[in-house]
C-alpha cells in the first residue's frame, strides 16, 4: 500500500529539519564575547558623591563628542552632613547614592558604581587606605576596569598639597593608578579573568585582563603653578552641541541633584535670574578652564594634547611599570615619614617620576590643633647610635614633644614624631594667611644627618591631619 499524501508531507518535512540540522550542527559556534553595554571610552573614579562634580565640565564635552563614560565613586559618603533632611549615617549614604546616579543621569550617564570605602575624614591618605580596606577596594576596582574596559581613567592626583586635600580624594587617585597598572596582569586577582569550571559557575567570573592606555589627574590643590602645561586643559565656557548651553552649566545644572550636601546653595541659586546665576559661577569657579595633568600615556601623544590623541579602538598589551632606582641615602639618615614618604615611594615604584609635588612639601592645618611630623629614622651602621632631634619654629608655635636624644639600634629602622601646638587664627582675620615653614634637624656626633623642612598653613577651619 503507497504512503498517504500526509506521509509524504511528514517524510518530506523531517528530511528538510534533518538535513538543516546536520548543515547547522557542521557551522561553527561562536563563543560568548565581553558584554558591550558596559565597554567605555572614559572611567572617572571619584572617592565621594558629589566629587563627580569635579570632572563633570569635561565629561559633558566628551559626551557631545560621542565618548561612551562610566563613574565609579569609591565612598556613600555617609558621614557628611545632610542639609536636606534628618537621615544620617548609613541612611544618608542611600541617599547620597541616589543623588549622585540622578545628577550624573541629568548628563546622560547611567552607567555608576559604588565602591566598599568608607569616609574618613582626615588629610592623611593612609588612614583613608587603611579605612577603606585597601586590597579590598582595589580589587573592586579592577573587576570593574576589566568589566568596562576603559581607554582612559580621569581621577584625583595622587599627593598632598595645600587645598581641599582630602585623604579620600588622593587614596581614589592612587587606587585608580595601582588598578592601571594591574588589570591588565592575568597573575593579578586571577579568579576575575578564569573561565568558569562548570555550567553554574559561583567563583570564578570569565572576565579578561584589560589595560587601560591612558591616566590623568586633576589636582584640588590650591595653586596651579606647578601643574600648568602638565596636560590638557578645557575650556567650560564653550557651548555644548547638543544642550545648547555651556559646558559649565550643565555641570551646575547636574549638581542640583546633590541637596544633601548644598541645599541652602541651591536654594539661593534657584531664586537668581541668569545673569546672576553666571556672576555667581563665575566667581565660584564653575567657569574656570578644566585642568588634567597626565599621569602616563602608553600609546604616545604629547603632555598637553588632547586626552585621546593616539588613542585607537582595541587592546593593547599588558606593561609593567619601570620602577625608578631607590635613592641614595647614607648609612645614618632621618626623612619625613608618612604620607610624604608613601607618596615619594608611590611615584618611583609607578613610573610616576613626572607627577609635580611640592618642595618643600606643605599641607594646610587648623589653628589652635596639635600638628604631628613624621619622620624615619634610619641606621644601616652595624652598632647604636645616638641621635639628637630639634625644631626650628615660626613665634607662636610650640613645641609639645619629640625632640630630645634617641638611641637607634644597628640595622634599625624607626618610626619618630615631633608634635607642635599650632597657634589659634583670630576669627575675624579676613586676610589668607601665608604659609610658614618651619624645619626639623637632626645630628648624630656633631654631624648633620639630615633636614627636613615643611610649608604650613594655618586655617580657622581644615579636616584633621
């Protein structure tokens, strides 16, 4: 008996299904790719909400000029004031969470996280490394310079000046430059770049090394001689394409989200006609010229070109840094320890040799606080010392301890500290102040071993050392 017509639809149509399977099942699959919503041109990291507002004059431009951008803030800043409401601590970090994703979203940017740091309110970039939990955050920061595979990182500049000088600022910058120098190394954090071992991966995150080409700083210091012709600088002033306003507006515009931190700004903004909001930048600074100072460039380019001049589609290889010779120093040596010590080692094991930094070195302090000197003590003889530490001292200054003989053992290394009572600033002096030096000699068998001198500036109001 012949196969019914049915049949020979139903033969005919599993015929066709097994010859497409059998042509399918001989192509080649492709394997999965790194997901492109997330790759970016720009990664600014920034310690706290509302520190986007630094770069965001720039961002605003590199957005007009098609440049995908990602932020990543390193703190939930919860331990500032609220001027909005009466939530603080952790509930003010929410807050101040939302704040930041609404006033970058205001510039067309979504694309935000939030680092574990903590806010530490303090000058001293090692409290704040400390605080954060350094090998912590860094690898968050990695993970996420692998996942969004920037060309260029923006961040804070890595030193300590007379300015704002907020430990949490410089420790951002030196995350942001350790996490440059190792994404792109398969032997670091190796869990993040594995393939996953099964179907239903826990650990291991199938990520791939990235190296980033490009850093730049922006420095919050107080004077610009130093960094000028250390980089690129933007005007804010020019007139965006596609809001038709300034550069510098929409960055005001933005930063009316954060109502937790300048309300009363805010508020008093919102009652000002336009050419009263533009006296007002103008004279606070949101108009002012975008400054960077490169950090390191690894596909060329000049100091002061443009930020993605050389800058090509794709990877690049992994490159170590050159780590610089460690200085010379005799046998018997003091130098100023802490975050001057740290930032000096910084710059040599990063390649950082060209990164500015002030000579003396200086930092701004409250009047009427006790100001603390770092110093290490260093005998690479093979038997004890004696060693004598004195200050030299503006008039008004005191001298509280840490001063006096020591004894250093052979082959010691040790830490010291010289304490000083700053004097109060009178709150009705209006006139900034000059920065004093003061200096701190050390001897060893009526020779010198070494000076140390340090520029301060006293202020009615700065966060602790």
């Amino acid at each position: 008996m012949g196969m019914t017509k049915f049949g020979k639809t139903l033969m005919l149509g599993f015929l066709l299904l097994s010859s497409a399977y059998s042509r399918a099942s001989q192509e080649p699959k492709g394997f999965p790719l790194p997901d492109e919503r997330y790759k970016v041109d720009i990664l600014l990291v920034v310690a706290h909400p509302d520190d986007e507002g630094a770069a965001t004059t720039y961002l605003a431009r590199a957005l007009d000029e098609h440049k995908r951008v990602a932020v990543i803030i390193s703190t939930h800043g919860s331990s500032g004031a609220n001027k909005a409401g009466a939530e603080r601590a952790a509930a003010l970090g929410e807050i101040r969470e939302i704040e930041a994703r609404n006033a970058l979203a205001t510039l067309g940017i979504t694309n935000v996280w939030f680092l574990a740091g903590k806010d530490t309110p303090s000058q001293n970039v090692l409290q704040s490394l400390a605080n954060w939990g350094h090998g912590l955050v860094l690898e968050q920061l990695v993970r996420l310079i692998r996942l969004t595979r920037p060309e260029v990182i923006l961040t804070f500049f890595p030193g300590t000046f007379i300015g704002e000088d907020h430990g949490d600022h410089q420790a951002c910058g030196v995350l942001a430059t350790e996490a440059f120098d190792i994404a792109g190394d398969p032997a670091v954090f190796p869990e993040q770049v594995a393939g996953p071992a099964n179907q239903r991966e826990l650990f291991l995150e199938n990520l791939r090394p990235w190296q980033p080409k490009k850093i730049y700083y922006f420095p919050d210091a107080d004077r610009e001689d130093i960094f000028r012709g250390k980089g690129p600088s933007y005007s804010a002033k020019e007139i965006s394409k596609a809001t038709k306003q300034p550069y510098w507006r929409m960055s005001l515009d933005a930063f009316r989200a954060h109502q937790t931190q300048a309300k009363e700004f805010l508020d008093s903004v919102a009652q000002m006609d336009e050419a009263q909001v533009e006296k007002m930048a103008a004279s606070d600074g949101w108009t002012d010229d975008m400054r960077f100072v490169l950090g390191k460039s690894l596909v060329g380019g000049t100091v002061t070109g443009d930020i993605f001049d050389d800058i090509t589609p794709g990877s690049i290889p992994f490159v170590r840094p050159e780590v610089s010779p460690e200085p010379f120093r005799p046998e018997l040596s003091v130098d100023l320890g802490g975050p001057y010590s740290f930032y000096a080692e910084f710059r040599r094991a990063h390649g950082l040799m060209n990164l500015p930094h002030p000579e003396p070195p200086e930092i701004a302090l409250q009047g009427h606080t006790t100001m603390g000197i770092p110093l290490w003590v260093r005998n690479r003889t093979g038997k004890a010392r004696e060693i004598s530490l004195a200050a030299s001292l503006p008039a008004g200054w005191t001298l509280q301890s840490g001063a006096g003989k020591f004894t250093a053992a052979a082959k010691q290394m040790a830490a010291a500290r010289i304490e000083i009572m700053l004097p109060a600033v009178p709150e009705n002096e209006t006139k900034k102040p000059e920065p004093q030096e003061i200096s701190v000699h050390a001897d060893s068998n009526g020779q010198s071993i070494g000076e140390i001198k340090l520029r301060v500036e006293l202020r009615k109001r700065a966060l602790p050392q």
